[in-house]
C-alpha cells in the first residue's frame, strides 16, 4: 500500500525530531508550500550532500561537514533596475527569525561566483557588506574557493555580535561586465549570493521539549 | 555452567536446526515517494531502514547482546509460564541518515537524523 502516511494520525506533541519537523515543515501542513529552491543553491546543495553521505544517506565517515545541520537562507532582494550600463548593483537581505533555538551557529558564510563567462567577456562580481544605510560598505574577502566556482566569504562576526544583530543581515552584490570590446552581451542577472548557516542541532536524535517551534531571542 | 544448562532446556536441541528463522536483521528498501515525503525530502532518493525479525531463541547467544532481564523472561516463558512472551526481536543499534529536505521560505536544509537505520537486532 502506497498511500502517505496521514498527517492527521500524529500526536499534537511530537516526540521525535523527525516527525516534528514533519509536522511543522512538510507538505500538507498548515502553510507549506513548495518554495522557489532550484538553480544554483540546489546545485550547491545537491554537491555538498554528495560529499556528506553515500547513495543511501549514510553519512560519511569523514564527516567532512563537522556538524549535522546546514541551512540555506536565500536573499530577498530590494530596489529598481540593477543594472546601470556595465554595471550591476543589488541590494539583498537575508532574514534569519524563525530559526530554531535548538540550532546553536557555528558558522555563516554567504557563497557567490565572483566570476561568470558571458558570450563576449566575464562578469566579475564582489560582495559588500551593508552595516547602516550613511556607514561605508565594507568589501568582503573571500576565505575560500570551492572546485565548482564558488566563492565563501566568512560572515559569522557580523551574525553573532550581540543578539539583536540576528534577525537579518545586509548585503551589495556588485558586479561588472568585462569584456572585448565591441562584444554586446545581453545582460544576465547573475544569482543572487545565498547564506549557509553551519548549525549544531542539539535535538537531532534526543526528544524536544513539549513545546511548539521557538524562535530565536531577538 | 550454561552448557549444562541448555541441555537441560526442553526443547533447546530441537531449535539448534531452526536459525533461519532466528531474530536478525532484515533489508526493507523504500522510497520517500512511498513514505509521501518526496515533494520535502530530495536526498536521498533510496532509504533502507531495515528491520528485526525472527524468532529470539530459548537460550539467548552472545551476540544477541540481551540484557539480564531478556534472559530471565526467556526462562520464565520455557520454564514457567508459556503466557509470558519470549522476548521480542527488535533493533539494538543504529546509524544516522542525512537527507535535504527543501523548506518552506524556500531555503535548502541539510540535516542528519539519529537513529534511522537499524544497525543490528537484540532480543528484549
């Protein structure tokens, strides 16, 4: 018999984490609903499972990863047109309430292309760090390149000074267009940079507390 | 002298021929379409949770890592009272899984869950 299991016959606590989360997060739920996840974060993703667990989602004995949660947090993005002739500006946020309190970060780093091929040049593209809307913007440096392309720049600092600073974090995604001239390229957005929350859940094989999903003090 | 003992069992020398239907572990492939989770969980495409079946013997072997109280209630059933259960086959360790599982803002959750995979079988 193939029928899903019903959401209906789950106790109103749950004991265990997986059924909570399933309770809370998967579809059928109240509010779930299938969410923009595609492109370039579920390529991300999808490579970094593979190094973390074989074909049946037994972890690796390496296990590479140092911890047994990570969350990606896409940007919304905010403001007009982001290109301005060669180049391109755009304004992100990264909204972090919600996160479980079970969650403890270890680590935030946000994860971009700082270069792309376009059919006449490149596109070269940087990160900058938005503290208040007057203060100077504070250029991000890469700490790491992956085999794929991608850039990691480390942002923990800016998550975990105080905790009023967790509820969202602000950045500029630049880019510029460089290339042969005479090329004409019809502009491509690049994607938009996406955060990674290394997270150490406290809960992943204990029962929860009987109580419903916590936010993060704010 | 537990030698003695499991021949003093009735029936102990008869059950030496029926281990294949001894407590063990057993594969039970199943897809997260099946489950009803496939339109949350994308990794891994293949989960084996396996199970424990299988009768657990009169005399409880080494290896069925069996706590004290398993072995009493296997003597309590064959010796003095066939109402009292033998003790049941059931999962003595297991291994984690990791699965990513798409969230409803959109966002990609790595997470590895304890105890999803039955590693070997006890009697309890």
């Amino acid at each position: 018999n193939q029928s899903p299991l019903p959401l209906g016959s789950l106790p109103a606590v749950p004991t265990l984490p997986l059924l909570q989360a399933l309770q809370t997060r998967a579809p059928g739920s109240p509010g779930w609903k299938m969410g923009p996840a595609s492109g370039q974060p579920l390529r991300y993703m999808l490579n970094l499972y593979r190094r973390a667990a074989d074909r049946e989602g037994r972890p690796r004995r390496s296990r590479s990863l140092g911890t047994n949660t990570i969350r990606l947090v896409q940007a919304s993005s905010h403001g007009g047109q982001p290109w301005a002739g060669r180049w391109y500006l755009q304004a992100l946020t990264y909204h972090l309430e919600g996160q479980p309190e079970a969650e403890q970060l270890l680590r935030a780093t946000v994860v971009y292309l700082p270069s792309l091929s376009l059919a006449h040049g490149r596109l070269l593209c940087a990160l900058e760090l938005v503290v208040a809307s007057e203060a100077p913007r504070l250029l991000l440096s890469p700490t790491a390149h992956t085999r794929h392309g991608w850039a990691e720049v480390d942002v923990t600092p800016y998550l975990v000074l105080g905790n009023s600073s967790m509820g969202s974090l602000a950045l500029r995604h630049v880019c510029v267009r460089a290339g042969r001239e005479g090329g004409h390229d019809v502009p491509v957005a690049p994607g938009h940079p996406f955060l990674l929350l290394y997270l150490n859940d406290t809960q992943a094989g204990m029962a929860p507390p009987a109580a419903e999903p916590h936010r993060l003090r704010r | 002298d537990t030698g003695t003992l499991a021949h003093d069992l009735p029936n102990y020398l008869r059950e030496q021929g029926g281990e294949k239907s001894d407590c063990s572990l057993r594969p039970f492939p199943v897809s997260f379409a099946q489950l009803g989770w496939d339109h949350w969980i994308i990794a891994p495409h293949r989960y084996n949770p396996r199970y424990c079946k299988g009768t657990c013997p009169h005399l409880l072997r080494y290896d069925y890592h069996a706590p004290n109280h398993a072995v009493v209630q296997s003597f309590v059933h064959q010796l003095v009272d066939a109402n009292v259960p033998r003790p049941s086959c059931v999962p003595y360790r297991y291994s984690p899984i990791s699965v990513l599982m798409i969230e409803r803002n959109g966002g990609i959750l790595y997470k590895e869950y304890e105890n999803m995979i039955a590693e070997s079988c006890t009697c309890r």
